[in-house]
C-alpha cells in the first residue's frame, strides 16, 4: 500500500511522520477499485506533498457495506454505551500523545500556523471525543401517560450508515466534531475528507483499530465532490449525512437526498457574519480591537464564523478604523511553521486566487481599499490582510462571504440602524457585539438573526454549547448535548396490557 513519509524539521516541530494515503475500510487500508490519484499541495511553497488514492462511487459503495454491516453486528445496538465510550476514550488518549505530529502533518497540508493546529485545534478535537464519550448512555426515552390498559414509552435508536462530508479549512475539528455524536448514539461512519487537506484525516484513521474499534464502523474515502460526495448523497444505504461547506454544495446535496432515499440532511453552511461595536467601549478598545482581529484574520479569514462586516458607531469609527489598519498590517504573514507567524496562506490556490478576484471586486465596486489587498510572496498562497471601508449594502463584499482575510468596516448611528444592516444578509451563523449595556446586549442578542451570538468576545467557542444556523446557514445543529438529538431517531412504542379490542 502507497505510504508518505515527512520529515519535519522546524524550529517548532521536528520527527518524521508516515501515513497510508489509500481508502481506509473495514479498519484496513485498500487501493481504490478504479486506481486513480491527486496530488496535495503545500500551500506555502505550491509544491506537492504527496499523491491520495481518489474513489469513486465504486468505492462508496464498499465503504458503505462495511459500515452496515458493521452497524447490524458489532456496533448500532449490539454493544453497551460503556463500551462505545470507552473506545472514544482509548481514541482520545492515543491522539493525545500524538498531537504534536498531528497539528504538524495538519499545518503542512492547509498552512494553519503550527502554534494554532498545536495549541488550539487538535488539542479540541481530543476534548470533543472526551465530552462525547461522557455523553454516552446518557440519551433516552420516556415513559408516557396514555390510559389504564395501555403501556406506552419511547425509545431513540441511531439511524444507521452517517455520511461526513467534511471542509478544507479546519479539516480534523470538524471530522471528529461529526463523528463523534454519530458515534456515541450508535451510528457508523463513512468520511469523505476535503480533497485538498486529506492528510490529517489518514493519520488520525491509523489510531482506529489501536483504540479497539471493531472493522467498519469509521470508513475513509477520499475523492472529489462530485463523485465521492454525490455518491454518499444518493446512496441508498446512507441514513444520514452532515455536510460542513458552502450553501451552493449544500443544495446540491439536499437534492441529491431528496432524489435518492430522503435520508436526514444536517448542514453547516456560510456565513456573512456581522460584529457590532458600541461607542461605550471605547475605554477597551484595545480588547475590542484584539477580539476583532481573532474574529475575521484567524486561519487566514478561512471561517464560516469570519466576522467579515464589522460595524462601529459613529463617535469612534475614525478611532477604530486607524487601530486596525495598524494591527493588520503588523500581522506577521508567512511560513507556518515560524513561531512569530499568526497567519498562513490561503489553503489551496484556487482559494487564494477566489480571494483575490473579491478585492479586485470591492475596488471596482467603489470601496475604499485602506491596508492590503496584494498576494504576497512568489511562492505559496499568501494573502495581505486586507480592509475595505465605504462597503455599501448592495456591495458583493457586503453579500458574499470571500473565506478570506478581507474585513469591510461601516460607519453606523443607532441601535435600530445596525440591527437591520447586521442582519440585512442571506445567512445567519454568528454575529457579535460589544457593549458595556447590559440591556443593550439582551436586545442586541435577541435581534440578532444568529445562531450563535458572541458579547464581548468573538470566535470564542466552546464543546458544551450548540453550533447552529440561521437562514441559509444551515440545518441542525453541531457541539453541545442538543446534537445528539440529531443522530437518533424516536421510536414510539405501545403496549396493551390486556389484549382486548379497544
């Protein structure tokens, strides 16, 4: 079987990391049936890093069986919740001891900054299978009162097959934040990891059997959208499937659903997040400068919860806008793998250059351009972060989310004014607002078309609390206990005690 092997040696991380770059099925590595490859490309250097095996429906379809055929025998409800709890358990302590090379084979495939991937991202990928697992046994049913000659009570069951279709852009945090809900409630799995960012995955699929998880219950394909991502969306035998990424990939896959076997759709869809900043704060303006940073350059501005239209109020827009300027073009751009850096490149060249075309759309359009707005560097995906001001409502850096590291600034005057301009856009993942009012910030939250609300902070997320969208933002929910409603089924179950006709 086709292996890689890295050698890292940074400042930051050195050791030699080997993975399998096939399919991993039946907790065993197998070449695609059709025996086609893609190159992954370090987006530091536009050079490649290895070749994956890429799938096709074919593939799909023996991924697929094993997990069945895994979830009628030796997991679904054919083993305890303790027992599935602990093989999360074993799973986090195995990726514990190897977060080092995981962040570091993560930083070299997407070009999150290694002081990111290793001290925050991998480290939350191991919290959320620990939470998971404390969940286990936990979900149940309850009795019901009908009438004395009848006994009713329902039960939550898993659905069967679940499909994670995972991003690019934080790849192993969301591919453990689906699997794991997926997991704990009974489902088995099959992964489609992003083309573009696949490595970390691979890896994480070596720990599988060592944490004593039976052949078949987690399954990794990987391949392109519109063959392995259209062949999980209409199979059959796939009873759920949880899409995070863009809203025009989301339709495609609720049509595809809705074409083959109407199984559940969860998406985790864009966002055009808006961040709402109160003349009372002007006294922490730094704070709110820090926050505001985190929430639109973090991870290159790569973020469905990027906080992309920032909105300050009038008496201390010119104040903000200055401070700003000044902090992004501090930022240090650059190798990932350098502890002064706090922002990488762009994931892929595509994106980068999709990013490129939105700043030579919001110049055209006839917004002010202030700081940025240039690739940098001859090699590698690197974008300057970049600030627009003077970005009206019918402006496409107002409407479409760029994925990039492009903030729009606006100049508002009252509460009710920004409350239409936040929420004058198709989607509704998060919104922001900072304010020392605490009325203000009861108001602010309720008006705020969202499904989750940041107040005095931006981007600071936390396992426990739910992750969900409004509008075209998505369907369902990810984090907190609430998600595993979601991977179970209700049963309702009546029993006559006395077998007599009604």
């Amino acid at each position: 079987m086709p292996k890689f092997t890295h050698q890292f040696d940074t400042n930051l991380y050195k050791g030699s990391i080997t993975l399998n770059t096939d399919r991993f099925i039946n907790n065993d590595w197998v070449s695609p049936i059709d025996g086609q490859r893609f190159e992954v490309i370090n987006p530091s250097t536009g050079k490649g890093i290895t070749e994956i095996s890429v799938g096709t429906s074919k593939d799909v379809n023996v991924a697929v069986s094993a997990a069945r055929k895994a979830f009628k025998t030796s997991w679904g409800l054919n083993v305890t919740s303790s027992f599935r709890a602990n093989c999360l358990l074993k799973l986090a302590d195995i990726m514990s001891q190897n977060v080092d090379a995981i962040a570091a084979i993560e930083t070299l495939d997407v070009g999150t900054p290694f002081t990111m991937t290793r001290g925050y991202l991998i480290p939350e990928a191991v919290e959320t299978l620990k939470y998971y697992a404390g969940l286990s046994g936990k979900t149940h049913g309850h009795t019901k009162e009908t009438n004395p000659l009848k006994f009713g009570y329902t039960r939550r069951e898993p659905y069967g097959v679940v499909a994670a279709i995972t991003p690019w852009n934080t790849p192993l945090r969301i591919t453990i934040s689906k699997i794991t809900p997926a997991l704990i409630t009974g489902n088995t799995v099959v992964i489609k990891p992003s083309e573009f960012t696949p490595l970390s995955a691979l890896l994480f699929a070596s720990f599988i059997e060592e944490a004593g998880i039976p052949p078949g219950v987690i399954n990794i394909v990987n391949g392109l959208g519109e063959t392995v991502g259209n062949a999980l969306s209409r199979h059959p035998d796939v009873n759920l499937i949880s899409f995070t990424g863009s809203t025009r990939v989301g339709r495609l896959i609720i049509q595809a659903s809705a074409e083959s076997n109407m199984k559940k759709v969860f998406l985790e869809l864009g966002g055009k997040n808006p961040s709402v900043i109160f003349a009372d704060v002007e006294d922490d303006l730094e704070e709110v400068l820090a926050w505001s940073e985190r929430g639109i350059f973090t991870l290159s501005g790569q973020m469905c919860s990027a906080g992309s239209r920032i909105f300050v109020q009038e008496q201390i827009y010119n104040k903000f806008v200055q401070r700003f300027t000044e902090i992004a073009e501090k930022r240090v751009v650059g190798d990932p793998f350098n502890a002064a850096t706090v922002q990488g490149p762009a994931a892929y060249k595509a994106q980068r250059d999709r990013v490129m075309r939105y700043i030579d759309t919001g110049i055209q359009e006839g917004a002010k351009l202030v700081t940025g707005g240039k690739a940098l560097g001859k090699d590698g995906y690197f974008i300057q972060p970049t600030i627009f001001t003077e970005v009206a409502p019918e402006m496409t850096l107002f409407r479409d989310e760029s994925f990039g590291p492009i903030a729009s600034i606006m100049k508002f005057k009252t509460e009710e004014e920004v409350i239409q301009l936040a929420n004058d856009t198709s989607y509704g993942l998060v919104g922001a607002l900072f304010t020392k009012d605490l009325n203000r910030a009861i108001r602010m939250s309720n008006a705020i078309e969202a499904g989750t609300v940041f107040v005095n902070c931006f981007n600071w997320m936390e396992i426990s609390l739910p992750w969900t969208g409004y509008k075209q933002s998505g369907w369902g929910s990810e984090k907190g206990e609430e998600v595993l409603e979601y991977y179970m089924q209700v049963k309702a179950v009546h029993i006559n005690l006395g077998l007599k006709v009604a």
